[in-house]
C-alpha cells in the first residue's frame, strides 16, 4: 500500500488558482530582468511582488541572508496573504545570488552536512533550536523544524544573468500558450526499479488522473517498441533527446542513476550538455527525477543538467523537481523493504515523493507545481518526524523554477 495517498490527494489545504499572490526574491542585480517577468505573470493572471535580497538585508535585523529572507518571507505570509515563493537565482558554495539554507543529515546513509533545502524558507521556525550554526539536525533542532503542509509553496528558478531570466520567461509563455497535452512519460534505465515505476505509471498515477494516459521508456521494452520486437527503441540520448523535441509529450518522470551533468540511460550512454544544447522543443517540459546529483543547484561546478534545461533557450525544461544529493529509497525497514521495493514494486519514500506530486497535479485538485509538490511533502510529514532517512527525503528534493505555474 502507498501509505499517505488518500491524505494529499483529498487535502483541501491546496490554495486555488485565483488566491495565488507570489513573492519573489530577486538579487539586486537581476531585479530589472524579475520585475519584467512579474509583469508579464501578472497579464497572464498571477500577482507577484519583486524584493530584493539587499533591501531585505537592510530592513531585517537578525541572522544571516538566509533567515532575513526567511523573516521577510512569513512577514509577507501572515501581514500580506502570499502563498507561493520565487527565489530568483542560483545558488554557490560561497552563496551565490540567491543562498541555500545548507541542513545537517545522519542516518542510516552517513553523514551530510550540506543539504540545500528550500523549503527552509517557508518555515516560521528558525530550523536551529540549539543555537549551534547547525540547521535541521534531526535530533537536536527537531522543536525548531517545520515541514509543508500544503498551503504555502516554493521553488528556484537558478538563474545567473539577466539573459537567462529572459531565456526562462519565454519558455513560461510559449508553456501557458500551449495546448494541454495529457500524456506522461516514465523513463526508467535501472531493471531493480522496474517494479515501483511500473506500479506508479500503471496504478497509483491512472488512478487520480483517468484521463490522462501514462507511456513507458525502459530498458527492456517501451511504448515506442516496433510491433513484436520489445526493447527495439533504446533508451539512448538519441531517442531520448528526439521524444523531448518532439513536444509530443510534455511531462516525464527519469528514474535511475545520474550525475551533476548527466542522466546515465542504456547502456552506460549518457544524456548530458551536448543533447541540452540541441533541443528547440517549442512545449517546455516538466520533469521529475530521482537520478543522483542531477538537481545539484547549489555546486562549485555550473550548471547541472537540470539548470542547463532550465536555462536552454527556445527548449528544454520550465520546471524540474530534482534531489540535490544522492536520489536515495527512504524506507522504514530498509532491511525488508528493499526486497519488496524490487519485487513487488513496494514504494520509497522519494519514489513516493515523486508520485504524489504528480496525483496531486494532474488529479482532481489540479494544484500548480508549488502547490503539489507540498502537499505531497505534506503526506510524509508524520514519516519525517519519525525518521532520519525521511527528514532526508524531505530536505534534498527541490522544485526547480517557477511553483506558481499550472501542470496541467
């Protein structure tokens, strides 16, 4: 059973459409760029307010960036009525135009000290209840962590130059000027995942949306197969870069390993910079994936492959949700699970994630982005003050652009 379903997917907790008011944080050298894109949102019928990080670090007094734009953040939550925030810039190990709150993870993975975790931001608890420097450590700062619960959402849209803020709104609009495609892809390259995409794409995901209809890219066989030769259509960068330009679909799910530069497919080919730079789909895509590294917005090296999706112009992604570090299965009883997991198709948590967001989007609520992305967040809440392993999952899995935007 896919424990947590039924409580995201009737939450009544998601705000409709027309209550979405969105703040923006804006470094100050791209608040130009940020303010033509609020005002181009603003036409296409979402309020949105620009503020930039230097006034905020002159008008609120205590902490770091991070928490003066965390305090900014509930002041204009509680005074002012804002649902959704923009953090409108990329992030660095030095800080960046827009820093992450770093968060501190031990469990039964190891030792991580370093964990991007945006939804820090929405949080009206400082995440650091001992004092120590050290935030969302799960023992000692659990008084002081707060999860979603399905009425607040963020995203980042990790942009550098006032070229790629420009580059991006292009694509939101040629995405709301497009028509709805109701079709899902589900790319999977690792055979011992086969089982949980498989029950995903096949039962949990058709379920909330009847409608739509699900198609499968593995290694093995897919959708695309020639009628008796199954497996004849690999999972190549080839295929994979022609079925996203192809615009035919808009909305994938890739499930297996990858790096900060790289989905690694069949083979041990990978799709990578190159195949980025070649795509012109005219429908922008949204995408999930649990791929190692692949949403490692925060690193020395610039850009991940899901920033240089973001960014590609004329092509590529409009929204991403990524795990900035390893895409690793979060169970309860790892020790049982695993092999559930693989034979009979039990879920992970990130797994879980993944497929929450996706009901709560297409499904009868029809959230935006933001917005299903925590609520699914919201359904593991319990899990997460539970485990270590769940507080990870929680933590490490971001939204990439803009969490005001319909999936549908």
């Amino acid at each position: 059973m896919m424990r947590g379903i039924t409580y995201f997917v009737f939450s009544t907790l998601a705000v409709s459409a027309a209550e979405v008011k969105v703040l923006l944080i804006s470094p100050p050298e791209l608040k130009e760029a940020w303010s033509e894109y609020a005002e181009m949102r603003g036409e296409q019928g979402t309020s949105m307010k620009v503020i930039p990080t230097d006034d905020i670090a002159k008008q609120y007094a205590h902490g770091d960036l991070q928490n003066k734009i965390r305090l900014c953040v509930q002041e204009h939550i509680t005074k002012e009525g804002f649902h959704t925030v923009i953090l409108g810039g990329d992030s660095s190990p030095e800080g960046g135009l827009i820093p992450d709150r770093d968060t501190y993870h031990l469990n039964m993975w190891g030792n991580d000290t370093d964990i991007p975790t945006d939804i820090y931001y929405l949080s009206a608890t400082s995440w650091d209840l001992d004092g120590d420097g050290i935030y969302g450590e799960f023992e000692d700062d659990r008084g002081a962590i707060s999860y979603p619960d399905g009425s607040l959402s963020i995203g980042r849209i990790p942009v550098r130059t006032a070229d790629d803020v420009q580059a991006y709104a292009e694509k939101v609009k040629a995405y709301l000027e497009g028509e709805t495609i109701s079709e899902l892809a589900m790319a999977c390259e690792v055979r011992g995942a086969y089982a949980k995409v498989l029950r995903s794409g096949r039962e949990l995901i058709p379920k909330a949306w009847p409608e739509g209809k699900v198609s499968f890219f593995f290694n093995d066989f897919t959708t695309w197969d020639a009628e008796g030769e199954e497996g004849d259509f690999d999972l190549s960068p080839e295929n994979l870069r022609v079925k996203f330009s192809e615009g035919v679909i808009d909305k994938w799910h890739i499930h297996g390993h990858g790096l900060i530069d790289r989905w690694i497919l069949e083979k041990g080919e990978f799709f990578s910079y190159e195949d980025v730079a070649e795509l012109r789909n005219e429908r922008p895509l949204v995408l999930t994936t649990v791929s190692c590294f692949t949403g490692h917005f925060d690193a020395e090296e610039d850009p991940s492959i899901t920033e240089a999706m973001l960014r590609q112009p004329g092509g590529g992604a409009v929204l991403i949700i990524a795990p900035a570090r390893e895409g690793k299965p979060h169970f309860h009883r790892p020790e049982k699970d695993f092999r559930l997991m693989v034979v009979e198709g039990k879920l992970d948590g990130t797994t879980m994630t993944m497929t929450a967001f996706w009901t709560a989007a297409l499904g009868e609520q029809r959230a935006r982005a933001g917005h299903a992305l925590a609520l699914s967040k919201a359904g593991f809440a319990k899990d997460s003050e539970k485990s270590a392993t769940y507080h990870q999952g929680i933590c490490e899995l971001n939204l990439l652009g803009d969490p005001s935007l319909p999936v549908r």
